[in-house]
C-alpha cells in the first residue's frame, strides 16, 4: 500500500532564512511525488512534481525538492524564507507501478514565516 | 480562463437533505476529481472520472454520487446528508491521469447539522 507522511504539523522559521519541510513515503514501485501549497481559504496549487531524472526538482516561487531513494524522502526546500511563503505545504505520492489509481496526500505541514 | 470553478462556497443542510456541488473547468481536461478535506486529515479522493460519461469510486466513495454528462463538468450529490459530511470539499482536474498536476478550484465549505 501507498502511504506519505508529513512529520511535522508546523513549522517556523524566520524570513531570509532557509526553511524544510519534511516528507517521506512508501510504495511498491517507483514513485511520482507531487508538492501542493494551500493559502488560506483558497484550493490547493501545485509546486512541482518528481516523475523521473534529475533527484533536485524545481519548482514555482523559488521551491526546491530533492528526491531521495534511500531514505525515501521528498523534503521541499528554499534558500530564503518570504513571510509570503507562510502557507498550507501538502505532499502527495502515486505509485507508478501500482494497481491502486489515485493520489495520496499527506495531512499537511503548516509553514510560518516570522518578519 | 477561469480554470476550475465550483458552485456554492458555503452551505448549510439539515440532516436527511439533500444538495449537488457543481464543478466546472474550461481547459478542456479529461480527469476530473471530488475530495474532501478534514483537519489532520489532509485530501482524502471521494470519486473521480477519467472522461465524459464516466465516473469511478475513489477512497471514501459512501453517501456520495457523482455524474461528468459534459467533459467540462462534475456533480458531486449528496443524497441524504449527514453530520460525518460536514466537510471542504475541493473539485480538481487535470489534462492525464494520477501522474499530471492537478489544479483545484476554491472548495465548498458545507456543513450538515
């Protein structure tokens, strides 16, 4: 079975600062690994996506991902931290070889962004 | 283009009542899904459809149904509400399948008392 989780339910970090936000998963096969953040009272927008490649992905408004086999782990990455970036950070993963077809999300890590 | 839509963004029903949530999409995009989101729960997928004229059942399928009579849009019905439902619902769509971005509209907000 699929499974993502985000170990953290917050996290804080000051602007100008470099911020994480963990994610590992689990499949039976290779995964596509998807970041999505959520302002307040808005639907979720997409960030970036791992299909296949390069193991460091990037995405919109400066995000990163570095994709990693062995620890399993999709941790989404800035360099600098915008109090603008404070926001709902969701990760999702789809087994490529599964028989399951759907996406699973994990519960969310809310990011803070002091001034 | 005004990208994924949905009709209303808040409601409230009574127990036993029942409602359709209208999502539509104009970028011409085959699959389109239902999820709902609770807190600490993150997005859990009610039913989707792969194109006009189907539908299939996702993680959390019960006491909901859904119908795609057009490519640009997807009903999601509740038939006899209940508190459980109380819930944001979010309609998304994307051009492929599973492994495609997905764009979400804004959510309905519905609670059931």
């Amino acid at each position: 079975a699929q499974s993502v989780a985000q170990p953290e339910d917050q996290v804080n970090v000051a602007e100008g600062n470099p911020l994480t936000v963990k994610c590992t998963y689990s499949v039976s096969g290779n995964p596509y690994l998807f970041w999505y953040v959520q302002y307040p009272n808005r639907g979720l927008q997409f960030l970036l996506k791992y299909i296949t490649g390069d193991n460091l992905v990037k995405g919109s408004y400066g995000f990163e991902a570095e994709f990693n086999k062995s620890q399993t782990s999709f941790h989404l990455k800035k360099p600098s931290a915008l109090v603008s970036d404070s926001a709902l950070y969701f990760c999702a993963v789809r087994d490529a070889g599964g028989a399951t077809n759907k996406l699973i999300f994990g519960t969310g890590t809310l990011l803070a962004v002091q001034p | 283009n005004a990208g994924v839509t949905q009709t209303p963004k808040f409601r409230v029903l009574k127990t036993g009542q029942s409602m359709t949530l209208l999502c539509a999409q104009d970028m011409n995009h085959e699959y389109m899904y239902w999820y709902r989101q609770d807190p600490g729960m993150g997005l859990r997928l009610i039913h989707y459809s792969v194109g006009e004229g189907t539908t299939a059942k996702g993680e959390v399928p019960d006491g909901y149904n859904v119908s795609r009579l057009k490519k640009q849009n997807f009903l999601l019905g509740l038939e006899s509400a209940a508190p459980s439902q109380t819930s944001v619902y979010f309609c998304a769509s994307s051009y492929g399948g599973f492994s495609y971005e997905q764009y979400f509209g804004p959510g309905t907000r519905l609670t059931v008392t």
